[in-house]
C-alpha cells in the first residue's frame, strides 16, 4: 500500500493537469455551445456528487435538492446584484431593506450561498429526520414544493414570480470545474473518514450502527447539512450562469435529473456520480436528434420535442429493474483498482496468446 | 363572512375535498398492501381524463359511455403499470420501488406531453352537471353537489369490496403479512393487480370530475393533485380507506377556508397541504384513523 502511495499522487497530478490542459484547450479552441455543455456537465458534478451524500452515502433517501439550489441561487444573485438593479428589477414591491444596499463580489456570494443554504439545511433537518423511508421522501419532496410557492410569494424578497433577470455571468468552466473538483475531493475525504463510515453504518443498520454507539441523527444532519452547503454553491453558480432565475427554474425536475444521475452511477459511489453526471448531460445533448426531424432518404420521421425526456424516465425505470446497483453500485474508482484491473486484463491477455 | 358566504365556500371545500379523498384512496390501497407509494397514481388520474376525452372528442360518444370506458381503461393501465414496473422490482429494497415509481410517474407525463401535447384542452361538462342552482343568497354549480355525492357513492362500493368481498379479504390479509397470505394459497400478484385496478379507477373517476369541476386537462394536471391526495391518505392514516376519504375532507375545506378568510394569502394554498404534512409526521405519524405502522 505504502509503496504504491506516491505513484497514486503522481498520477493523480497528472490527471489533475491533464484536466486543467482539457479545460484550457476548451477555452480556447471551443465555441460557446460546447462552453455551455461543460459548465453544465461541471454544475451538475457538484449537485450530483453532493446529493448523493445524503441519499447514497448515508443512506436516506431524499427529495428536496430543488429547494437548496434555489435557496442557493436567490441568496447568491441577491447578493451579486448591485442597488441600483436591483431598483429597477423590483417593479411591483421594492425590496426590503438590507437587501437592498448589499452588494459583495461573486466569490463571496458563492460562500454565503453555501452558508445560508447549509444553515437552511440544518433547520431542516431537525423535523425530517424524525421519519424516515418513504414518509422522508415525501417530506423532503414537500420541502422542496414549500420553498417553491415561498419563492413565488414573497414579492419583496425574491420578485416573486418575475424572478431576477440580468444577473453577472461571472460562472466559467474554471469556477464550474474548480468548485467541482473541490467538491468531490472534499466528499470522497469525507467518505473515507471515520464520519463517512459512519455514514455507511448508517445506511446499512440504523439499529446497528446505534447499538455501537454512532449517533445516527447527528451525521444524517451532518451529511444533509454538508449536501445543502455544496448544493447552495451549485444553485449560485447556475444563477450567474443562467443569468435569470425564477421559481418555475426550481421545480421537481431539477432532482428528477439529479436522482437519475446519482441512480445510474449508482447509489453511494462518487466516481459513479460523477460518471454519470458527464454521461448524462452530454448524453441529454447528444440526444437531442431524436427530436428533430429524421431524414431517411425516402420518408422523413417528424421531430417530437419531449421524446429525451420519455427516454430518460424509461431509463430510470430499466436501471431499477435491471440494474439496480446502477454503473459503479457502492465501488469507487482508485488508481491501485485500476491497476489491479490492468494486471487481470494483461494476465488474462498473456495466456491467450 | 355572512352566513351563505359560509354555506358557499362549505360546498366549495367539500367538493374539492372529496376529490382529494377519491383519489387518496387508491394512495392508502396500494401503500396498504406494497408500503409503495405510488407516486405515478396522479398521473394515471391525468391519463383517465385523457381517455374520457378522446372517448368523447374523437370517437363521439355520449360522455355516459366514454367515462366507463375510460375508467375502465384506467383499470387496465394500473394493473399494466404494475405488471411492467412494479412487480419486478417487488423483492428489491422498497427504496428501489420508490425510485421505479418516480420514473413511471416521469414517464407517463412526458409520454403524455408527446403524445397529448402540452397545450391545455378543454373538457366538456355534461348539461347534467352544468346547471348552477341558487338557494337564497348560495349560488352553486350543480357539480359542486354531484361530486360529494358520487364519491360517496363509490367509497360505498369500494368499502363494500374490501370489507365484503373474497378479493377484499385477501387484499386486508395481504397488508398484514404478504408471505403467510401466500402460504395459504391466495394468488397475491393476482390480488395485487386488482388493487391497482380498482385504485386507478377510483383515480380515474375522481380524476374526470375533476377535470369537469376545472374544465381543462393537460398532461402535467396530476402533479399538484396526486401529492395533495397522497398527503390526504398520510392525514387519514395511509391505509385506511375511510381515514383518506376524511383526510381529503379536512385538506380541502382547510384549502378554502385558508382562501375564503385570508385572500392575500391565496397565493400559498399549496404549501397548506405540506405544512399539514409535516405536523402530521412530527406530532401523529400514524395519521388520524390509522393504526400504528410496523418498520
């Protein structure tokens, strides 16, 4: 193990600069659209990896990360909008008063995003995980539908439904991709620490792990906190992305996406997340031929706008039912399986010929 | 608030409030039996007034054909539903079945997107229930009374099935203790079937005289009524059939009497049914009629 530790950090350098390089080369040589996918694809490496904390992690399986990016999201461009703005955008009430004179650079957005959406988080937490199974599902999943019509209601807050428009693009891939390396570096050291094994005692046998002394409330509310602080970046980096945000941004949906990321890389396994993350953005662009006409010669095949979306719930029900583990199942990638990996494949290779 | 002003929003709550029920039922059946909750069971609400629809749009029959006809089918998509994605999943974690749930609901309302369209239609009432009446100051749609009375018509029938009937004694027997059920020789995916039959009927009735009562359809319809039903079954205590009818009760006439006594509040009517939620979770878990639940 020992010997094999300081190839492990050569390499893992040399991927990290292998990326960097990727990324950088993307920023030169790519167009906006391409751009636009990897700020996607890096957006939702961070909610993906941090939703799958709480649901594949520790174990408890949770709907409301719509009500975290949002929170995230207001909090971050009302903070990022200057006064002035700020006047101009709140048309119908003004805005009530500290709101309406703060205004802090985008990198301190970001953290008081993550800071007040992790605070959220933690109030959360202290009703919901009195359940747990489907009735912490549902409500979570009410959470999310309450911070919605909070969104929508309070006019003098967050504009209500007209929502804020003319946001900073201050997100490019380097804080996408930064803040998700960020992210999974933090989960993964989370994971492997004695709080990430508890976590895993947790979602195995609550009983159990109670019955060796973990305290199972305290790091299911330290993992559902730790997730609403990553979720809360994620949600500022989409505002100032986007540009505009508005509560009909932050329905269901939005977890029904992350859910079917953090199903098919399979629940509990950061490496399959982030797969699947890659995988299933790109692929939600790639697949976009299937609502454009199709031409085939001799008869062309209407476009039905809708159809990537009846494929991806297909999906979701087929991984269930057949592969429920999803890509990775609870495995995570490391150099020295991927080396052992090597070995099989070179030994069995060997014998063959 | 006068006294018909009272009287009417009364009517308004209950109707609303046995469609919440109507559909609650076919909820607290299937968790009942599964501990699944069956979070496609709006959509296929959505899907049976489509059918209702159509019946009457393109194939021209009188709505008194095209609604049992429609129920009907709605029977047959349950039992498809649960025989394509439920089953399978059946011996998996419940998580699993949760998860498979949540796709099928994704499924059937973007299918009906394409399929549909997501343009909202309108739905024919019938001259019968389009009368609006007057009792001194009260005005009401003649609707407004039928629907009450229609769902207490079929709660009838659906208590009459569960608690009289073999079927009903093997879906009871079933919610106690599915293997021993089996051992004794009843055919549990058979019952299992029939009960998503006769819930997404229930879904599928409650469903059109909703969408009688709001005269239009659209494929994402379901959404906000499935999870009020759902929280209506959770209020009644889930798996009690009478427990839902009353648990829709109190969540609508709690809906309309928010509306009618604080207006400017309307806007978060549909956070009341999550607010209920949490408090029934935090301070009666089991609901109000319901019995204690096993882990």
């Amino acid at each position: 193990m020992d010997e094999h530790r300081r190839r492990n950090q050569i390499f893992s350098i040399i991927a990290v600069a292998c990326l960097f390089l990727f990324l950088w080369s993307m920023q030169v040589f790519a167009d906006s659209y391409q751009i636009r996918i990897l700020n996607n694809i890096g957006l939702f490496i961070i909610l993906a990896v941090s939703y799958n904390l709480i649901n594949g992690v520790t174990g408890q399986f949770s709907l409301e990360p719509n009500a975290f990016v949002a929170i995230g999201a207001y909090t971050s461009a009302l903070l990022t909008l200057t006064p002035i703005e700020k006047e101009m955008a709140f048309i119908i009430e003004p805005i009530i008063w500290p709101l309406s004179v703060i205004h802090i650079p985008f990198v301190f957005s970001l953290l008081a995003a993550g800071v007040v959406t992790a605070f959220f988080g933690f109030l959360m937490g202290f009703p919901v995980f009195r359940v747990r199974g489907d009735y912490l599902a549902i409500v979570t999943l009410g959470f999310g539908e309450v911070v919605r019509v909070i969104a929508n209601n309070t006019q003098t807050i967050t504009n209500g439904p007209l929502g804020l428009k003319g946001l900073a693009g201050h997100t490019n891939i380097w804080w996408t991709w930064g803040l998700a390396a960020f992210t999974v570096f933090f989960i993964s050291r989370m994971v492997r620490s004695s709080f990430g094994m508890a976590m895993k005692a947790v979602k195995y046998d609550e009983t159990a792990a109670e019955a060796i002394g973990i305290n199972a409330f305290g790091h299911k509310m330290l993992a559902f906190t730790t997730s609403a602080f990553f979720e809360g970046i994620g949600g500022g980096l989409l505002a100032h992305l986007i540009t505009t945000i508005s509560p009909t941004l932050f329905t269901f949906f939005l977890t029904f996406n992350l859910l079917i990321m953090i199903v098919v890389g399979g629940l509990g396994s950061i490496t399959g997340s982030v797969i699947a993350a890659v995988v299933i953005t790109w692929g939600g662009e790639a697949l976009r031929f299937v609502e454009e006409p199709i031409h085939l010669g001799f008869a062309t095949i209407p476009g039905i706008p809708g159809m990537r979306m009846v494929l991806f719930s297909l999906i979701l029900v087929l991984v269930m039912i057949f592969a429920r583990k999803g890509l990775m199942g609870a495995r995570e990638f490391t150099w020295n399986g991927l080396f052992r990996k090597i070995r099989e494949w070179k030994g069995r290779y060997v014998k063959e010929s | 608030m006068d006294f018909s002003q009272i009287a009417q929003q009364l009517i308004n709550g209950l109707s609303l409030g046995s469609l919440y029920g109507i559909i609650a039922i076919g909820y607290t059946m299937v968790y009942g039996i599964l501990r699944l909750i069956n979070f496609a069971h709006g959509d296929v609400m959505m899907m049976g007034c489509f059918f209702a629809f159509y019946g009457i749009m393109i194939f021209s029959l009188p709505w008194w054909v095209s609604f049992p006809v429609a129920i009907a089918l709605t029977a047959l998509l349950g039992i498809l539903i649960d025989r394509g994605a439920y089953r399978p999943v059946r011996n998996a974690p419940r998580i699993s079945a949760l998860i498979t749930a949540i796709g099928v609901s994704f499924f059937l309302e973007n299918l009906g997107l394409v399929v549909f369209g997501g343009r909202p239609k309108g739905f024919p009432r019938p001259d019968m229930f389009a009368g609006i009446y007057t009792i001194g100051n009260v005005r009401f749609l003649g609707l407004s009374i039928w629907v009450p009375i229609i769902t207490l018509g079929l709660l009838l029938v659906i208590l009459y099935i569960v608690y009289r009937t073999r079927a009903g004694r093997a879906m009871r027997c079933i919610s106690y203790d599915m293997e021993t059920t089996r051992l004794m020789g009843v055919d549990v995916n058979r019952v299992i079937a029939f009960t998503f039959a006769l819930g997404s009927a229930a879904a599928a009735a409650g469903g059109i005289l909703w969408a009688m009562k709001y005269p239009q359809i659209n494929p994402l319809m379901g959404i906000i009524p499935g999870l009020k039903a759902f929280v209506a079954a959770v209020l009644g205590g889930v798996g009690n059939v009478v427990g839902a009818m009353l648990g829709g009760l109190i969540l609508g006439l709690a809906e309309i009497l928010l509306v009618a006594i604080r207006p400017d509040l309307s806007g978060y009517r549909d956070a009341i049914a999550f607010g209920i939620l949490i408090l029934i979770l935090l301070f009666r878990p089991t609901g109000l009629m319901g019995e204690k639940l096993p882990e």
